[in-house]
C-alpha cells in the first residue's frame, strides 16, 4: 500500500488508518489522511468477506463484520 505522500505505508500505520476509518467521520482531515486506495478497498467490502492488503512490512488481513466495521488480524 502506498501513502498519500508517496511511500509505502507500514503495518502499524495500516492498522492505525483502519481505526480511524472506523471511528472518524467522512469530511474530517483523520480520514482524509487514509490513503484513497486503502478507503476503496474498505468501502468495497461485503460483510463477512476478508481481503489482504500488503504493507511495507508484510501482509494485513481485513474482515468486515457484521456491525459494518472493519478488523485487522
């Protein structure tokens, strides 16, 4: 995945966008920061289906879940 600024965006950090995908609203500068590709890929999710997103330092599951958010293992 890569950031907004160009580089590759690390597990931690992944993990920390998710959060505030979860938590922020839409119009806020926290979600503007996700990166645009990241966001595509959490609105595109169906609930109950994972994915992967491979960071800077290895791969990230994502799960939607039933209550619409998203976790990370």
């Amino acid at each position: 995945m890569i950031g907004n600024d160009g580089k590759p965006v690390g597990k931690d950090a992944l993990r920390a966008h998710v959060a505030n995908y979860n938590t922020v609203s839409r119009g806020s500068k926290e979600f503007a920061a996700i990166p645009r590709a990241l966001v595509t890929i959490l609105d595109n999710l169906a609930v109950g289906k994972t994915t992967y997103v491979k960071g800077a330092d290895g791969q990230l599951q994502l799960t939607r879940k039933k209550d619409k958010t998203v976790g990370t293992n």
